[in-house]
C-alpha cells in the first residue's frame, strides 16, 4: 500500500491519445525531444490533520500539459478527450485508500509556449489542465511505549 498505487490509479485514467503523441507519466520528455505530448503528473499538495496530528484527509492535483503545433489540436485533445474522460471521474480504488472524484480546478485556455518547432519556427501550443482530488487511508496505530493519557487536561479548574 504506496502512495505509487493511488498515483498510477488516477493516471490510469488518461485516455489513449491519437498515434504519435508521447504521454509521459509522473516524468518530463528529454531536452532533445521534441511535441507533440502530454505530460501528466499527479502530487499531494495539502494534508489535514486530526486532534491527535495523524494525517486524515489529503488533497492532490492531477496536472495535464498537452503540448501540440497549433491551438485546435490541443483544443481537441482537451475538450473532446482528456475533460471527458477525467472530469467528475474517480479511479478504480486502491487497496487501502479511499479517493474522491477528480474536479476540473483550472484550465489554462491554449496559449503560446517558449518552445519553438525547428521546421516552422512557430511556437508550440500549450493548454493546462488542472483536476483537484481528495484521498484517505485508514490510520495505523502502533504501540506506544508511553502511557496514554487519562484524563482530559482542561476539564476543572481544580487540575490547574
């Protein structure tokens, strides 16, 4: 039971993408390479804690880049694939955790990127993709050695 389970789960949800575009997973394409491409990683960026400061909820963003030569193609890979098959969606549940369905949180419209195609000199497009989702496991209480506490420590004043 890793956190690795949970994150290949929501990535299992990407769609198949049309021949020649590259996904890559939870990692960036080499320097040398070059689009069309997704990228895709999900990561953990809140966590709420218990009065006993055990982690028991945790929020996460699922972040996709597609990467593309021209608007409509990023377009068409966001609107007619990737929003359709993440959106309001939750993946198949790992042992041991309990996920909530994936929100689109942002969506960042095509827009220019810094990259340029060396047989056109035109920028790359680029549209991101932002899906929020909460996960839980069930908390695992290990022996203490020291003794627990019996009383509550504010409930007289006479135990000031």
């Amino acid at each position: 039971m890793s956190v690795m389970d949970l994150t290949n789960a929501v990535l299992d949800l990407l769609p198949s993408m049309p021949s020649g575009v590259k996904v890559y997973r939870q990692e960036e394409p080499l320097e040398s390479e070059m689009p069309p491409w997704i990228i895709a990683r999900v990561s953990t960026d809140r966590h709420v804690a218990a009065e006993t400061m055990r982690f028991t909820a945790h929020s996460a963003l699922l972040e996709v880049r597609a990467v593309s030569t021209t608007v409509d193609s990023v377009n068409i890979w966001c609107d007619d694939m990737l929003i359709p098959a993440l959106a309001n969606r939750s993946p198949t549940r790992p042992s041991g955790y309990t996920v909530g369905q994936l929100t689109l949180y942002e969506d960042s419209g095509a827009y220019a990127a810094g990259l340029t195609a060396d047989d056109t000199a035109r920028r790359y497009q680029v549209r991101v993709l932002r899906f929020r989702f909460t996960w839980s496991r069930p908390i695992i209480y290990q022996k203490s050695s020291t003794p627990s506490h019996t009383g509550w420590p504010f409930a007289s004043r006479s135990t000031l």
